[in-house]
C-alpha cells in the first residue's frame, strides 16, 4: 500500500477494499481518459441528498426555502475547496502537466470536483452509509456551525416578508440618478414603503441591485431597531 | 387505520409506523400550514440521488453528461407526476378548498411535489433503504427501460462530438433567411463544415435554433447513412 494514500485514507476516516477506486477518484481528467468525472457526478448527488438530510434535522421549523439556501452555503464550490484543503487533497490529486505547471491542485474547481468524487468511491467501495459517514466528518465544521437560515437571505427578500407579515403593502424601488463612467457606474436608489408611513431609505452601489439591497438594508435597520431579531 | 391510507402504503409497499408522517405527506399547503413542504424538499434530495446511484450503475461507459441528461428525464415534473398517478396518489392528497375546486389533485406539479414528499417521509420514517426501495418500486419501469444516453442529446450537440472525434473542424450555421408574419416567423438555416468537404445542409424551423438542430440533423444523417450507429 501506498503510504501517500494511506494518508489520505486515514484523514477520511475510511479504508478501501479496493484501492484503484480511490486512485480513479483522484485522476483529473487533464491526467487521463480514466478519470474521476463520473465518479465526481456521483458524490455530488449523495453529497447533496447527506447535507439536505442533516439540515433538515438540525433546524425542524426552517422553511423548504430556507433549507434550500443553508443546503447551497454548505455544497458550493468554495466550502468544498475547504474541506478538501483539511484533508490536504491537493497534494493526492493526479493531474496532467499543464495543470501541474499551472498550479491545478490549488484551483477550488479541480478540489472541490475531486472531494465529490472521492465521496463517489466510497459509496462504490463501502457503501451508502460509509459515504454518508465520510461526508458527516468531511463537514463536521460547518455542520457543527450552521447559520440561522434567516441570516441567509438577502435584505430585499427579509424586508419582503417584514412587511407581508405585518400586513403592509410591498416595497418601491426607484432609480434615483446614475453616475460615473462606463466601467465604474454608480447607481442610487430609493426605497419607498407605498404606505407613506416613511420617509423611504436610499442605497448606493456599482448596480442596480447592489443599490437595491443597500436601501432595504436600511429600511430593515429603520423598521427594527437594534435587538429587535428577525421574524 | 384508515383503510384509504391502507391501500396507498400497499402500493408504495412501504408500512408506515407512524402514519402521521404519511399524513403530513399528503397535506399540500393550500390545506394546512402543517404541509408537505420540508418533507417534498428532503424526497426530493433523496430521490435525485437514488436516481443517480442507479443511472450511474446502469451505464458503466457513460459520460457524466449523458448520467446528468439521464437522470433529468426520470426526475422531471411529468415523470414524477406519472409515477404518482400509477399509484392513484391524487386520491389521498389533502387540498385546501380552492385547489380542490380547480382540480389541483390532478395537476403535474401538486402530484409530483406530493411524491417527492412521501418519498421523504418514508425516509424520516424507516430510514435510507426503505426509502431507496420505495424509490426503485416507483421508477422500476423507467430504470427497466433506460434509452441509450446518447439518443438524449440534441442534433447540433451530436453533430459536434462526431466531428470532433473524427478530428474535423466544428460546423458552422448561418442563417439564410427569415419569412412569414411576426407572431409566425419561419427561419431557413445552413450548416456547413469549415473543411470544404461538404456542401452542407438546410433547416427550417420556427426559430433559429429550431432551424439549426434540422440542419445538423440532417447533416448527421447525411455523415452517417443508416446503420451507421452512434459514436
């Protein structure tokens, strides 16, 4: 056996029954025609369905679309490239030389696609609840650690709801002026509540949206008050 | 025991132990706050990854494209929604007043939804591998039947990989002509193939990508005469 590999099986906290799995999950496809890309497909589904799992046990009064969010925080690209970086993945990685040279092993794509498919060959190799285990350590952290889902969403959408539940009618938005060249615009908006009951709120930034969010951002702090916490 | 309910877990072949978990997988939120929702987002996870385990396992030469294109035919709405009316589902689902009315209990969308849910709660209720099982009753015959993943790309998609395994250059389109009234226009597209070898071909159709996938069908047709199989 492979000391190298031994490694990394003993950060997964698995052993293989047949290693050439875990070698397959490990091959780029800059390396080879037998690459890790099904396996990648696979793991990305089981690593879905894992994480969906616990975050629905973990928070049993959070709506299907706040799950949905805290689910996407936890399985985009960047947290993956984390968690392969504790195990130090990178440095198991088989990659062809021109993404050696370039420094592939770093790149959060090529990590985050190879820990999926290492998940991949643990499911083939052990089983369901094998994978689902290596998953649990993998993201022991974030699970460990998981946001109110409420803090998730973005400030048009939380003063969306603030308003609905207090049976106020919805937000305007209003573009106040442009400026700036081309490149570098800068835009200002303005957040009206159709009541009249306020003043409104005006947001900042290099588009509309960004803008948008800013002023909602205000209007929120304006509505609740420090210590007032979310619905 | 509600001899109803009898016959939906026999056709799941799934027995409940609590049957409130099959109740509130059958509530749509039109009847109750006490719904389906969290349970249809947990099915769904579940069902995605039951659905690529058995794909994955189906088709051991196939690209993680084709298991992704695969995949999306057995899991889209109409699919889930077969599924459910084969085990008469509609007729257990709880709606609120106004989809009863409207005939809710028909509609895609409600059955799949509905479906996905159960398939949750058996997950919540006897754990992975009931749920599993309940999967692979539901969807035995799609997965008896997989098409070949090949015959699920479009025309340009083929067109392009059987040229680029025969290391010709990629096709090019240009649109000819347009004709007909605004709310009807027809398009008239080539493909042609940079290499000169070929005179290329013509498709119409009611827009131009329309036009477009014709022409290289036809041109697949024209680069592999009957019998010919795919790459």
């Amino acid at each position: 056996m492979n000391p190298h590999d031994e490694r990394l099986q003993a950060a997964l906290g698995y052993r293989f029954g047949d290693e050439r799995r875990l070698a397959r999950a490990l091959t780029h496809r800059s390396a080879s025609a037998d690459n890790n890309e099904r396996l990648e497909y696979l793991g990305d589904a089981l690593l879905n369905f894992v994480i969906a799992d616990s975050v629905f046990a973990a928070f049993p009064q959070a709506s299907e679309g706040d799950l949905s969010r805290l689910r996407a925080t936890l399985v985009r690209e960047e947290a993956l490239a984390a968690a392969a970086r504790r195990i130090g993945l990178g440095d198991f990685l088989r990659l062809g030389s021109g993404e050696l040279k370039s420094g592939g092993y770093r790149r959060d794509s090529i990590l985050a696609d190879g820990l999926e498919a290492v998940i991949g060959a643990v499911h083939l190799d052990g089983g369901f609840d094998a994978a689902r285990g290596v998953c649990l350590r993998l993201f022991a952290e974030e699970l460990g650690n998981l946001p109110d889902p409420l803090t998730l969403k973005d400030p048009k959408t939380r003063l969306q709801e603030l308003l609905q539940a207090t049976g106020r009618p919805l937000p305007e938005y209003a573009v106040l002026g442009e400026s700036g060249p081309p490149h570098r615009r800068s835009f200002t908006v303005s957040c009206r509540l159709a009541d009249g009951q306020d003043d409104g709120t005006v947001g900042e930034g290099g588009s509309r949206r960004l803008a948008e969010q800013q002023a909602a951002q205000r209007m929120l702090e304006r509505l609740r008050p420090a210590g007032g916490g979310d619905a």
